[in-house]
C-alpha cells in the first residue's frame, strides 16, 4: 500500500483541505472563523494520504485520485475538528464544514 503513487499536486489538494479547517478565511471560508475551535493537525494530511493510498489499493489502483481524497476525508478529519459553541447553537456539524470545504478547495 505505501508504493501506491501520491502525486505532488494530490498532495498540496490535501494540505490545502487540512489547511482551510485551521485558517478559513484564506478559502474565502470566513463564515467558518467563529465556528471552529480548533483545526485540523499536520497529523490529519499525513492521515489522510495514507488513507486514500489505502483506499486507491482497495480500487486496485496504484497511483492516488482526487475522488480518493474526496473518499475517505470525511472519515478521518470528522473527529480531528474542534467546533466552538456557536457551532453547536447553530447546529452546524464537522460533517458539514468538511462537505463545504471539499467544495471550496480546488481539485487539481
């Protein structure tokens, strides 16, 4: 699994996902800056590289697709995601913050 190929430009879509949980406001997210606690960790990009390897080999795949990403980021950033308060009186979810920015982030 860890032979699978993860392109450089794969790798920058998975930093910029874990990036926009930690400063919003560079995605044009900043209806996100109060909701969020806390961001996602570096451990949640090297996380989910791994993850989408894992899941490209279940494809039988041996290099990493966009839609690989899209896949599992759910699964492993949801519980990574601090949400404030006002999150919660909104009733606004980690789900959809996530949802919100893999619709944001550009996919190489």
């Amino acid at each position: 699994m860890r032979q699978v190929y993860l392109d450089e430009k794969i790798e920058q879509y998975i930093v910029d996902i874990v990036c926009a949980t930690r400063a919003p406001q560079d995605y044009k997210l900043d209806k996100f800056s109060p909701l969020i606690s806390y961001g996602c960790s570096p451990r949640a990009s090297i996380n989910l590289a791994l993850a989408a390897k894992a899941y490209a080999f279940i494809k039988r795949r041996g290099y990493v697709i966009p839609e690989d990403v899209r896949a599992i980021c759910m699964d492993v950033m949801r519980h990574r995601l601090g949400l404030t308060y006002e999150a919660e009186a909104e009733n606004v979810t980690a789900e959809q913050m996530i949802q919100e920015i893999l619709n944001v982030v550009e996919v190489p």
